[in-house]
C-alpha cells in the first residue's frame, strides 16, 4: 500500500472513560486530518453525559462510524455474543489497521483481526496494554491473565507502549515481545500548552479523576491532613471526579475532620478543573502515562505525584515532585514543602523544551501512522 493512500483504522477498546478514551480521540483527530478514516468499537455499558458529550466532539472525525457493544470489564460467557457482534461489525468497515486498547479492547482487535486474516483479509493487528493487564501482581489470577497475554501476543503484529516503565512491567510480568513493539509517547494538543488562568480564589490542592483506591484517592485525603499538620494551618483541597468509592472518601473526610475543607466536585473538562486550584496532586498506586500530568503540565500548573508507571518520563526521574506511591505522609510532607517553598515551582518544573517536543499529539500521530505502514507494507 502506498503511504499516501487513506488508511482505514478502526480502534477497539471497552470502557470510553479515562486514558485509553482521551488517546484515541487523539490519534482518531490526527489520522483524520492526515486524510485517513477511523472507527472506534467500544462498550455501551460505561460513560455518563460527560462522556457522551466527548463522543458528539468526535462524531465529525469518525468516518467509519461508531459501534457501541455491552463489553463487560470481567471475562465470561457475555463475551461470545459481543465477539461475534464485533466481528461483523468490524468486517463490514473493511479496515486496514485493528488497533486494541487495554485487555478487552485488545483481546477483541487481535481475535477478530486474526479471524479475517485466515479469510485472507489483509489488516494489521496492533496492542497497546495501556497498563490494563500488567497491573495485575503475579500469583494464581496474575499468571493466568500473563499467559493470556503471551498467548494472544501470537495474533499481534505489534505492541505499543506508551512509556518505557509500561514495556519494561510487559518484558517482566509477560515476557521479552516476541513481535515487533515501539514506545509512542502519549501525546496532546498545541491549544493545550496555552497558559492557564487560575480562578480568583483557588484551593491549595487538587485530586481530579476517578474515585477509586488504585488511583490514590485515599491517599490524598490523608496526605491533605499531613500536610495541615506540618504547615499549621488550615489549607484547602478539592477532590474532582466520580466513581465507585465517592462515599467512602466523603465518610474518611468526616472522620479526619477534614469534612470541610476539601470539598468534592462531578467530573468536568480537566482546564476547567485545573483553574480551581494551585497544585495539582496524582497519588496513583499504579499507572501507565496519565495524561492529566502531561495536560496540567503543559497548561503551566505546579504537579506533585507519585513515582509510578511513566510520570518520571514525564517529569524528570529526579524531580523534586515525585513521591514513593502509597506514602501518604512522604505525600503530605511534599505538598506542605510545596507551600513553603519559594522556589518550589521553578524547581519541580520539567524541562519544557524536551516536554513539549516529547509529548505532542502531532508526534504522537505521526509515529503510530508509520507504524502502521511498516506492519502494511510487510503484509504485502
């Protein structure tokens, strides 16, 4: 296939919230501007009127349409209906390119991908675990998930990570790639690396994204109160987002008596979140390369998070604003430096040059495309 025909690329992946969502909208509105068609499959079971509105912000870059499946996040018998479903669905959009996201997404592109390979249908079949997988800890339900892995590895023509800390977890849980795989930076947009203007009266800290342990929600309420404790103040805090442990940290507020001073809010568009306080904390037990430190990065606004999956890449493995994950009182000591500190922003500041070359979504576009066309051009 000649580089300069259209490709048509059909990404798949199951829950439309978070990353995996922002990346390829991304990658879906940089492939459609270099004159190629894309297609998402997705679930129908996730996603709220947030969501709902990000999916009307794409409709007009999706020239293959839409397919929303009832994909459940377990494995089970569900799962043959909806692999049969995505099955017709995908072959009637004729791809070049199946591109999985996360397990579920990536199990479906790699099946069906394969499927219409032994019908001689010629498409590229490409993985990106996007953490997914590879957080699981090894024991009885981890080594079946890795063999599961390996042995879907087989029906891949490549995998993509998107930071060097996602492939070196793969080659240690998984296994050194078999198939060809490149790390390709997540990436986002110039009109995000306009300067941010923060509200009139900004709360000291801020936790945005979803509710739950694994992204250290927790964490950050003790950590606020650590941080009151050293500075000897009163401070102020905002938590950002949804999801299924809301309550859980509202009740853990009330007992620390923090109830009032951290104040919860519905998720909303994340410059808008970033406008309502000072610092930005990501107190993650586990991540790939979250894209809200790139975007609170490149939007000027001061970040400390934990030292987990690519955020170093991201930051500078030295930076003064990473933190062990788990150690809320490391954490808290951290956000309190972080107000004392006159010299804090400058110094826990990345090197902006090297950031906004490394983590742009013109780059991010350009190197997936080529991958597609090296995988193409081998099929022939």
């Amino acid at each position: 296939m000649d580089k300069n025909t259209p490709l048509r690329i059909v990404h798949c992946f199951r829950s439309p919230v978070g990353g995996i969502f922002r990346h390829v909208r991304d990658l879906a509105m940089e492939h459609c501007r270099a004159g190629h068609k894309v297609g998402i499959v997705c679930d129908n079971i996730t996603g709220t009127s947030f969501e709902d509105k990000l999916f009307d912000d794409i409709r007009p870059y999706l020239e293959l349409g839409l397919i929303r499946l009832p994909i459940d996040r377990s494995v089970g018998l569900s799962d043959i209906p909806v692999l049969k479903d995505s099955y017709y669905g995908i072959k009637s959009l004729q791809p070049d390119v199946l591109h999985g996201h996360g397990a579920k997404g990536g199990a479906i592109a790699r099946l069906v991908g394969s499927l219409l390979r032994v019908n001689r249908y010629r498409v590229a079949r490409l993985y990106s675990p996007h953490g997914g997988s590879l957080h699981f800890a090894p024991g009885l339900k981890g080594h079946a998930v890795f063999a599961l892995e390996r042995t879907l590895e087989r029906m891949s023509d490549a995998t993509v990570f998107v930071c060097d800390f996602e492939r070196n977890a793969y080659v240690k849980k998984i296994g050194e790639p078999r198939k060809r795989n490149r790390v390709i930076y997540n990436g986002i947009g110039d009109a995000e690396f306009e300067p941010l203007t923060l509200s009139d009266a900004p709360a000291d800290f801020q936790y945005v994204g979803m509710l739950r342990d694994l992204k250290g929600a927790d964490i950050f309420v003790r950590a606020f109160g650590e941080a009151e404790r050293i500075v000897g103040r009163p401070l102020s805090a905002l938590m950002i987002g949804d999801g299924p442990d809301q309550q859980k940290y509202a009740n853990m507020m009330v007992e620390l008596g923090l109830g009032r001073r951290i104040k919860m809010l519905p998720s909303m568009p994340q410059r808008d979140a970033f406008a309502l306080a000072r610092t930005l904390v990501v107190p993650s037990r586990a991540e790939a390369m979250p894209y809200i430190v790139l975007e609170a990065v490149a939007a000027g606004k001061s970040v400390i998070a934990s030292r987990v999956g690519g955020i170093p890449e991201a930051l500078g493995r030295d930076n003064i604003a990473l933190v062990e994950a788990g150690d809320w009182k490391a954490l808290g000591r951290t956000m309190a430096k972080s107000l004392t500190d006159s010299n804090w922003c400058s110094l826990s500041r990345p090197d902006m040059g090297y950031f906004s070359e490394t983590f742009s979504s013109h780059t991010m576009g350009r190197h997936m495309l080529e991958l597609y066309q090296s995988i193409l051009a081998d099929l022939r």
